[in-house]
C-alpha cells in the first residue's frame, strides 16, 4: 500500500473527534510512507489531513478542478497540487493515483466519492480495498441502510462485507494491507 485516497469533509464538522481523526489519519499515513491523495482543499477536515501528513514528513497530492483552484480554496503548500478541468476527472485521477480508497466523515460529496468507488469494486473497474473510518459512530445510519439493502435483496452480503469499517485506523490500515477483490460472480446476482 504505497497510496490512499482520503474523501472527507470540506468542513470539520460538529465534533472535535473529527478533526482528531483526520489529524491522526494524516500523520499515520506519514509514519507508514503512504501517499495521500486527496482533493487538495485548503478547507475542513480535507486541511487537516493534508497538514497532519505534511507536518509528519509525509508525501501529500492533491487533486483539483481549475474552478476551485481560481476559488482560491487549494492547498498551496502541497507535496503535488494537480489542477484538471472537471470533477469527473478529478475523481478518475485520484482513483488512477491510490492504492485504496477511506472514507472519515463528510457530506455529500464524500457519500457520492465513496459510492462511485464502491460501484467501481462491484463491476471490477479496480480491485482495490474501499473503507469507512467510522468516527464517533458517525456512518452507524449509512452502514444500518447497506443492511437494510442486503435483506431487501439490492444489495448481496458479500458486497456489504467487502467495504472494510472500523473506528481506529491501525486496524483499517491492516485490513486495507490484507484485502483482497471479492470474486465478481459473488457481486452479481443474476436472479
């Protein structure tokens, strides 16, 4: 595990466990020469983890469309600021850059990042690890509804069950570092 894309919040959210956890996730991935690949924001929790990794030592890319950039809300103090032309190219790239994928808590754009690269999983565009860094419980609703999901047959159990959870990150890091692609007959049901 060379690189991880982290999805976060542009904010930091309503508790300080958040901002913790990105501070603490950032300075991991330095300690473990990991690259993080990120959205390159300047902002919330996004800042955070590029800081704590930077502050580490650690190797940081970001990744943002022009139209941020000229926002003025990228991170200029990067190890690597890439600038594209849209946020469909900003997702591939970051995806194309990262050895898996973590998702700490976050808004819609953080749901619809880790939804795309889930789906990605699903139809073998990658077989690479996808996780929740769940904080303070804060994807305990997101996690009832993929279950919610398995029992009303929309979702199949091992789908569920190759999205990697835990609260801490040296266990994450550990299941990431161990994964392996759920067989794509196990993805599909074909009923």
């Amino acid at each position: 595990m060379k690189s991880i894309c982290v999805y976060c919040g542009s904010s930091p959210g309503a508790r300080p466990e958040y901002a913790a956890a990105a501070v603490e996730l950032g300075a991991m991935l330095a300690r473990e020469e990991i690259t993080l690949v990120y959205g390159g924001s300047n902002v919330g929790l996004m800042r955070r983890v590029a800081d704590a990794a930077l502050a580490a030592g650690g190797r940081v890319v970001g990744v943002m469309p022009r139209v941020l950039v000229e926002m003025e809300v990228a991170h200029r103090g990067l190890t690597e600021l890439v600038e594209v032309d849209s946020m469909h190219e900003r997702k591939r790239l970051m995806a194309e850059r990262a050895d898996g994928f973590v998702a700490l808590p976050g808004g819609i754009g953080t749901l619809e990042e880790l939804a795309e690269v889930f789906v990605w999983a699903q139809i073998g565009i990658h077989g690479k690890p996808v996780a929740l860094l769940d904080v303070a419980g804060f994807y305990a609703p997101l996690l009832a509804f993929f279950d919610r999901m398995v029992s009303e047959r929309f979702l199949r159990s091992g789908q569920r069950d190759s999205l990697i959870v835990e609260s801490e990150f040296a266990p994450l890091l550990e299941r990431m570092r161990t994964y392996r692609p759920v067989p794509q007959d196990k993805w599909l049901d074909r009923s």
